[in-house]
C-alpha cells in the first residue's frame, strides 16, 4: 500500500520512454546541510534543535496548541489511543468507529491498545468517514472517532465534532495524508481534539519515516509528553521543571533521531513549492481527464466546497475491478506505475475479527480507486503521457474528447 521508489527531486523533467512512478520522495536542496549539520553535532537523539523548530513551525502553521514530532503516523495514532484511554493497559478500552476504507494503521493502532474498531462507511464523493452514519454505531462502549482525511481532503469535521460533543468522545484526526489541507479556512489537525500526520516516503513532506501528533488544546499535553519519552517525565526534567526524571506514566519510544528532524525540518520549510507543483499536477490530470468523466467513463476526485485539499493524491474511480485490472495493466504496458488503494477493513482478515458488516461504499471503492503517479517532481509532459494512455485504453483520442468538450 506504501509505494516504495528510490530517488526523486523536484525538478519535473518528462521522462520520454522511462517508468513514471506512482510517488517519489522530493528533496527540495536543504536537507543534505541540515541533516550533515545535525550530523556534526553531538544531539543525534529526539527533541534536539531541529526538532523544537519542526515543533515551532508546525504549531505556526497549523494553529495547534502543541505539536510533537513522531516517529510514524501509526505511532501517533497509537499515543491517541493511549491518551484516549481511561482504563489500564490489558482492559477493554472501548469502541472506536472509524472508516473501513483507510489504511489498517487507523484501526489499528487503537485494536493494540485494548479497543474494539467498530467500522463505518465512507461518503461516495469523497470516500472520507460519512458523518451521516456515524451515531447509527454509538453505544455506552464508544470512545472515540477516528476521522480520516482521504487523499487530503478533510472530512465533514463540523457534524463530527457536534457528533462527538453530544456523546462525550475524543475526536482524532487520522491527517496521515493531509499536511496543510484546510477545511472552512481551519487547517487539518486543529479540526479534532488531536491529530496524527505522516511523513512517510510516500507523502507530500517526508522524511523517510516519521510522523507527527498535534494537539489543538493544551489538556492533553502534559500527559503526552510523558506517553512519548518512554512514560518518564524527562521532558519536564528538560525544561527545569523538575530536578530528576523518573517512571512516572505507561509509554513508549515515540521520538524522532535529529537526523529525521533535520531533514523534515527542510522540507516544512519549502513546503509551498512542494504543494504548488503537486497541485500544478492535480489540475492538470484534472483538466486531461474530465472529458472521459463527462463521457461518463471514469470518476474524477471530488472536493467539497470550503474544503482545500494538499493534493497529496489523485485517483479515478473505473466501473468494476475487471476494468481497473486491465487499466493497471495497459498503464504499466506505457510504463505508467498506477495502483489500486485501500482493501475495505472489515473484509481483510484482521477485521473480520471485529465482525462481519455489509459497507457498500467502502466495499466499492476497495474495488474501482486507482491512484495515478502523482509527486512535486512529475512533469506535466508525463500528466499528459498518463492521460493520453488512458484514452487510448478507454478507444478515445485528444480529438473526440475534444469534440465531446465542446
Ligand atoms: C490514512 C493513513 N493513516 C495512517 C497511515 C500510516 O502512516 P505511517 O506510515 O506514517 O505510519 C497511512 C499511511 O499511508 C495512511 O494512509
């Protein structure tokens, strides 16, 4: 489901005849010097200088009360679920709804920490945790709701968090994909009590791996801090509050080396590049494409109005999984990496264990999503090789969809 792929930069120079590949890392220049500097000194553990400044710039930009570098998106996610939690380690936790169409770490993370994931489905425009489905799956045992912001376009937060209000239950924010995404002018991670980000190799800011959680009121903090330096109070030990650190919580190793801080630290700096050129992209497949939608061949990406996506990916909807295999295949026959997403979770074998439920939106997209490449070094020259390959497979040329547009 990650895509692994060597290389990359953001220079977007067409690769005429080359493999284009699904998702590529994107160095923006400066993280060679940070990650040498961080190298040279002699802080090469968590929460050094690189670090409290990837704290500092992410608490800026986002708006949060707090932010604190991880080591993965699944780790956040698993801090949540420990600071959710009201029982001790070893007891039922309680329920957490969350969507079936995500990546296994949403539910999870939370199933190994004592709770039960109780699994909801998906809007068929968005394909994002339907709101309206959610307080149908509330019950005395429900503690949290875990909202994912598919693709980074963030979910219907406004009736989640009256949803969660009204039934006293912590709103988490799955932002693994949705870095600078903004839902009515608010950004992801400040939308939910907490959130988790991933700079995963895969997304638009990485750093290999890594990740972050954010919190947008100070009450959850303190007990964070401790939860993610191996629950000791070290942190407070750190800014001179205390005079020893000591055992004080449940908790685990949740801090990034420096040398991942200096690099991440880098890529938040550029950031703005780095989103333009995937949106320059996005937009791109988005105008080559809508005369096969029009024709009613394929489903383009939907984002709500008020809602601003990070681009972080770009995907069709085909009719049936027949189709979507032999689109696969026609497109790797060009040299084009495309891919199927997400499995729904309630049908992989780990989530049958949960029980069984019929998901008809989730069970669908699990079937008909297909991402294209998409990374802030693909040039448009190869948005245009993509397109012009799915119109041949669809038996349409630029001069019938021309006609069609017109
Ligand atoms: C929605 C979602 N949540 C969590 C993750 C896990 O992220 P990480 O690899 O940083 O743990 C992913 C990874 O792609 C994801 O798509």
């Amino acid at each position: 489901m990650h895509d692994e792929e060597p290389g990359g930069s953001t220079q977007s120079q067409p690769t005429p005849g080359a493999v284009i590949p699904l998702s590529r890392p994107s160095w923006v220049g400066r993280e060679r010097d940070y990650v040498l500097a961080a190298m040279a000194s002699e802080i090469h553990q968590g929460d050094g200088p690189f670090t409290r400044r990837c704290h500092a710039l992410l608490e800026e930009r986002l708006g949060v009360a707090r932010a604190l570098l991880t080591t993965s998106c699944t780790t956040a996610l698993e801090m949540a679920a420990i600071l959710a939690r009201r029982v001790d380690p070893g007891r039922f936790a309680g329920e957490v709804i969350c969507p079936s169409y995500t990546f296994p770490s949403t539910a999870g993370a939370f199933a190994l920490h004592g709770y039960e994931p109780v699994f909801a489905d998906v809007r068929a425009d968005t394909l994002n945790l339907d709101e309206s489905k959610v307080e149908a799956l509330i019950t005395p045992r429900t503690r949290a709701i875990v909202a994912v912001h598919y693709a980074g376009v963030p979910c219907e937060m406004d009736a989640l968090a009256r949803i969660a209000r009204a039934h006293d239950l912590v709103l988490v924010e799955d932002a693994a994909q949705a870095i600078f995404s903004r839902y009515h002018g608010r950004p992801a991670g400040a939308l939910g009590d907490m959130a988790a980000f991933s700079f995963h190799a895969t997304k638009n800011l990485s750093c290999g791996e890594g990740g972050a959680i954010t919190f947008r009121d100070e009450g959850w903090v303190a007990r964070a801090e401790i939860i993610r330096e191996k629950g000791t109070n070290r942190d407070q030990f750190q800014r001179g509050l205390v005079d020893k650190y000591t055992w004080v919580d449940h908790g685990g190793s949740y801090l990034p080396s420096e040398l991942l801080a200096a690099c991440l630290l880098a890529q938040l700096e550029d950031a703005e590049a780095i989103q333009a050129r995937r949106r320059a992209c996005y937009e791109q497949y988005l105008a080559r494409l809508a005369p096969l939608a029009d024709a009613g061949l394929l489903r383009l990406p939907v984002v709500p109005e008020g809602v601003e996506s990070n681009h972080h990916l770009f995907f069709v909807r085909v009719d049936s999984a027949d189709t979507r295999d032999r689109l696969t295949h026609a497109l790797e026959a060009e040299g084009i990496t495309a891919l199927f997403h997400y499995a729904a979770l309630h049908r992989t074998p780990m989530g049958r264990r949960f029980g069984e439920r019929s998901l008809p939106v989730a069970e669908e997209a699990a079937r008909t999503v297909l991402r294209l490449p998409l990374y802030a070094g693909l040039a448009l020259e190869d948005v245009d090789r993509v397109g012009d390959a799915i119109e041949r497979f669809y038996g349409t040329s630029r001069a019938w969809s021309g006609a069609c547009a017109t």
